[in-house]
C-alpha cells in the first residue's frame, strides 16, 4: 500500500488536529470542574499545599482522572497535548515502513527515541 504526500499530509494533519481538540476538550472539563468545587473556597496563603502525590506518576494521573478528579483531569489533557506529536511521529514511522522508506524510517525512529527519552 502506497500513500501519496497530500494525503500522508491530511491524515498528520487530522492527528494533530484531534489531538489539541481532545487535550482541550479533556483540561476544560477539568478546568470547569476545578471551578465549581473549589471557585469560591478561600485560599489560605500561610501555608504551602502541594498536588496529590499521584499526580507525580502516568498511573496516578490517569487513575486520578478516571475517577473525575479536576486536578488529574487537567493533568491527563496535558498529557494528551503532549503525546500529540510523539503520535505524530509513530505514525511517520508507519506510513514511511509502507512506503518502503528505509532511510526516513531510521530517522523517524531516532525522533521517536529522543522524544520519549525527553519526556521521561
């Protein structure tokens, strides 16, 4: 199967596009959520209150967001706006492995890897 640069283009595009729509979707939830049981809520600025300790891991984000925490929902769209180009490049890679394209698939992969790592 062969894939024509217009729409290799449209369908990255389309990706990319998805991606932001989700990551918005998901932080305003979270955002009008966080507004709502804590908008009115006095602040107490004496003492330093950090996030929940699962906020620090992917496990904890994600569980916390799948119970509907507004903090973790946050996080998770976040998260969902910064896997969008690491997604990106996974599929270069897939669309170039069709197209036969030995060299660009080496670089895609090399990508891959340095974004993962800084991510990491």
């Amino acid at each position: 199967m062969t894939m024509n640069d217009q729409r290799l283009e449209n369908i990255i595009a389309a990706l990319l596009r998805t991606g932001v729509a989700l990551a918005l979707s998901i932080v305003l939830i979270g955002g009008g959520k966080l507004i709502i049981e804590r908008g009115r809520a006095p602040v107490d600025r004496s003492m330093f209150v950090g996030e929940p300790a699962e906020l620090e891991s992917l496990a904890g984000i994600v569980a916390l967001a799948a119970r509907g925490d507004a903090c973790g929902l946050i996080q998770a769209g976040v998260l969902v706006l910064t896997a969008t180009p690491i997604a990106r490049v996974a599929f270069s890679i897939v669309a170039f492995a069709l197209e036969r394209d030995r060299l660009y698939v080496v670089i895609s992969f090399a990508v891959l890897a340095m974004l993962i790592i800084g991510f990491f």
